[in-house]
C-alpha cells in the first residue's frame, strides 16, 4: 500500500501523460491515477454538478490514500473547480489550464487556436485567460468532444477512417483560418498530439502544458517537502463499476504507461 502518494485525477485517461511526465523525471516518487468513468465526460456538464463530482471524488481519494497533493490533470475541472478544492483540503492542489500564453507567445500571425470540451470552452477562466495573454491575438474556439470519447473509449481500437472524420470535424475550421498554433486545452487530446499536427501540417505548432504542469508539480513536491519515495509501481484506479469491455480498455492504458491495475476505489 502506498503512503501519501500524489494523486493525479480527470475524468478519464486524460491525465496519464501529465502522471508520466512527472514519473519519467522522478520516478521514486509514489504516485496513483484515478479516473472517474461513473461520471465521464465532465465537458457536457453544469460548473456546479463538477464541482459537486471533483469534490466528492477528492474526498474519498483522502479517506484511502491521505494523498501529499491532488493533480487535476482536466481542463475542465480545475477551470470550474480548482479554487474550490484550495479552499476545502489542506494539502496542495495543482491544476491543468489551456496553455494560452505559450501559443500567443510563439504564434507569428497571431492566429492561435483551441481545442477543448464545450464546457471549458465557455469558461469565463477561459476568456480570462485569452484577455491576459492572447489580447494581441485572433483566437479560434472549437469544441471537440467526439476526439475526447474516441480516446476514452475506443483509442486501442484505432479505426483510421473514424480518426480523419474526427480530425475533419474538430479541425478543419482552423485549418481555414490559418491559425499557426493548436493549445490542446483538453488532457485527452495528447493522445492525439502526432494526428492533430499531421492534420494541420507542418508549420502549425501543437501546444500542450503537460511541461509546464509537470515542473510545477515538481517544484510544489520540494518547496513542502512532499517527496515519499517508494518502490510501489503506481496504481490505476476508477470510480464505480466499468463493464468488461470498459475495463479491458483501461486495462491497456495501465499497461502502456506501466502501471498496476488497481481496479475500482
Ligand atoms: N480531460 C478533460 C479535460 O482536460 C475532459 C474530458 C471530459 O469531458 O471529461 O478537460
């Protein structure tokens, strides 16, 4: 068993490569990943109701791990969410944002767009973010839930045909508009980082904040000296009953980033 472990969340798989990312730079560290298909996909909810899930989640994470820091590795959830859970626990709570800034910073046409679910894509934290650090740019908004689903549901099952049909429908308003970069504002879309750039073509730059997310967790680990080191290979964990083809699924992503099947919390 683990011991005040950092805990990375999302609805889904999301989060995996921003767990990783961290575990590649500091793989002593005891780390555990819960994914909440019971109420996947956050993107299509109220702010309240995700607030009330993300809550309700945390807590019992604290009831069986006594977790060191929460990682919201979803979008959606820390932009609704994120100041909520500071107020309520005790321990650090770092959250996963669009990455906005580095976009505006490098697009030189200042043309940028944003890949994310519905809900993050109407985010006031999301206008507030354009307004800070894309003032100077045009920014293109796309809603691209049915990539998130393929990924969660289907994405050991590649079927190329589907994958261009999403591709087509999430992205080609962007290509019409030149935007010369891509902010993956949702954790699920790196998955699909290497399609979405084949997609847009070369010159267009793909942005994810797994980098900027990982560093900070890293940084918060050593300022409250949260470092627990172990030799536990990390644990895959849901939230409520997954049907067996589901768990098969989740099965595999466990494997691919090596990590122990847990099962339901
Ligand atoms: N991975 C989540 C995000 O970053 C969203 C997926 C969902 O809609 O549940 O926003």
């Amino acid at each position: 068993m683990t011991e005040n472990p950092v805990v990375f969340i999302d609805s889904g798989v999301g989060g995996l490569p921003y767990m990783d990312w961290v575990r590649q730079e500091l793989p002593e560290q005891e780390y555990v990943y819960v994914a909440d298909p019971k109420n996947f996909p956050y993107g299509i909810r109220k702010p309240q109701q995700i607030i009330d899930i993300v809550t309700a989640n945390v807590d019992l994470i604290r009831e069986v791990f006594n977790p060191s820091m929460i990682v919201v590795a979803c979008n959606t959830a820390t932009v609704h969410a994120l100041s909520r859970l500071r107020e309520l626990y005790p321990f650090p709570v770092v959250g996963v944002v669009p990455a906005v800034k580095p976009a505006a910073i490098y697009s030189p046409n200042r043309r940028i767009g944003i890949l994310a679910t519905e809900r993050t894509i109407r985010a006031p934290y999301l206008d507030n973010l354009v307004n800070e650090f894309a003032s100077a740019c045009t920014v293109y908004r796309v809603a691209a839930g049915n990539i998130i689903d393929y990924i969660e549901k289907r994405y050991f099952h590649r079927d190329e045909e589907e994958m261009f049909t999403l591709m087509e429908e999430a992205l080609s308003e962007l290509k019409r508009h030149q935007v010369d970069a891509v902010v993956l504002g949702c954790t699920h879309f790196i998955f699909m980082d290497e399609a979405i750039g084949r997609y847009m073509g070369s010159p267009v730059k793909i942005i994810d904040s797994r980098e900027g997310v990982g560093r900070q967790v890293l940084r918060m680990l050593q300022r409250y000296n949260l470092f627990r080191p172990s030799a536990v290979r990390p644990g895959f964990f849901t939230t409520g009953g997954l049907s067996p083809a589901d768990e098969d699924h989740y099965r595999l992503f466990a494997g691919h980033f090596d990590l122990e099947w847990g099962g339901r919390l």
